[in-house]
C-alpha cells in the first residue's frame, strides 16, 4: 500500500515541484495552500504523512503542527527557510518529527520521508528493527514495543511518543548508563550532523522528561553530563 502524503505550503510553484517529485516515487499525494484546506483534506482522509511549511501567511505551521499532533500519530515533517531557529525548537517540542531546509535537496527529503514513514511504521517498504531479538525493552516498570513504538507506562496506561522521541528514548535505553553526546544522538534520530549553537536536542530531551519524569525541572532518569551530552540512569527489568 503506498503512503497518502499532504503537502501543505502556500507556494503553488513549491506545491508541484514537491508533488512531482512524490508522485514519482509512487506515493498518493494531496495539497493544501493554507490552514483552513489541510483541516479540511485532513479531517476527510487518512494520511501517513504531512509536510508542512514553518512560515506561512496567517495561521503558520507552528500552530497546524500542534492540532495534528494533538489529534493523531501522523507523521510531520517541516520545511523551514530559517535554519536553526527559535520557531524550529519550538515545532519540533510540539511533535514535529523531523524537518528539511529550504531549499532543500531532492534525494535528502526523500530520504527523510522515508525514515519517518518507517519509524512511525507506515508504509515504507521494509519492517521495524528489533534490537537483540527483542520487541520490548523494560525499565522501572516502564515497557518501550519496539516493533509499534510504544511506550506504556507503570500502571498500564499508554504515552504517547513522537517518532524522535520514541528514537531518543531507544538510544539511551540501549546504552543505559553511558553518556551519548548530542552529535551522536542529532545523527542516531535524526540522521543528520548537529548545526553549531542547535538546542534542537535539548528541546527533545526535555520533551521526553516531560513525559517520563513526574517532575521534569528535577530529571531522576535522563541526566545531562556536563560535557558529554545525556544518559539514561535506570535498571533494565
């Protein structure tokens, strides 16, 4: 099954080189120029993937990041012509789980399509990996699927988990107890090198804690280390 993808952008021009460019690679592609088209294509089909621009007139993509999020585990991936910025950190803390540079290189978004389609286990072309031959990883009563990246919580409850979220948390959980710097971690998630002065990982950490920590401005399982980026201080069950 080919993946349905929404492009939403207010450059017409943009809109058609980027369909081209998917329709190519055999995926079934929709358009919105503005907030109100993608409520409404959103609302009336399923989609496996948005592309979404940062900078829009009216309501921008910061905003339309954090109703998709809010009410799916559709993947999002932002187009942004401002580089590091603050609004990219600030999309990325709302789910965003990737993002490309305009302009941008053809064979870079594809690639980048791809592996979040196959993180957040849409349609891709190949299956999830399971590290070990395990498909879960449990700590502290905590049981990361990862096979269906989830992560359910002690008392049973779902958390949801963007896909960099979910990618962060493997990460550390597969190297319990050592500090991975923030390179590593930019290259492990999102597969691409850290840009100098990006708080890019430090607003997905604290995402994270958010979700794992009941208190997340005093961290117990993810610890910074000074000079070496993060770590994960937990027992595996």
């Amino acid at each position: 099954m080919n993946s349905n993808i929404l492009i939403v952008d207010d450059e017409p021009e943009l809109r058609d080189v980027l369909r081209e460019t998917l329709e190519m690679e055999n995926y079934i592609v929709s358009e919105a120029a503005n907030a109100e088209e993608m409520r409404h294509k959103f609302n009336e089909e399923d989609f496996d993937l948005v592309i979404l621009d940062l900078m829009m007139p009216g309501e921008d993509g910061l905003s339309l990041t954090r109703y998709l999020k809010e009410r799916s585990d559709v993947g999002v991936i932002i187009l942004t012509g401002k580089g590091e910025s603050v609004d990219l950190i600030i999309g990325l803390e709302m789910g965003a789980d990737d993002y490309v540079a305009k302009p941008y290189n053809r064979r870079e978004l594809l690639a980048r399509i791809k592996s979040v389609l196959r993180r957040s286990g849409r349609p891709a072309g190949k299956s999830a990996e399971i590290t070990d031959g395990k498909s879960c990883i449990t700590f502290s009563g905590w049981e990361l699927d990862l096979p269906h990246h989830k992560l359910a919580a002690p008392d049973g409850s779902d958390v949801p988990l963007t896909m960099a979220e979910f990618q962060l948390l493997r990460v550390l959980l597969e190297n319990p107890g050592q500090p991975i710097n923030r390179e590593d971690l930019s290259l492990k998630i999102f597969n691409k090198e850290l840009r100098e002065n990006s708080r890019n990982i430090d607003a997905l950490v604290r995402r994270l804690r958010q979700k794992l920590e009941y208190d997340g401005n005093q961290p117990q399982m993810i610890k910074s280390v000074r000079g070496s980026g993060y770590t994960i201080l937990t027992a595996l069950d």
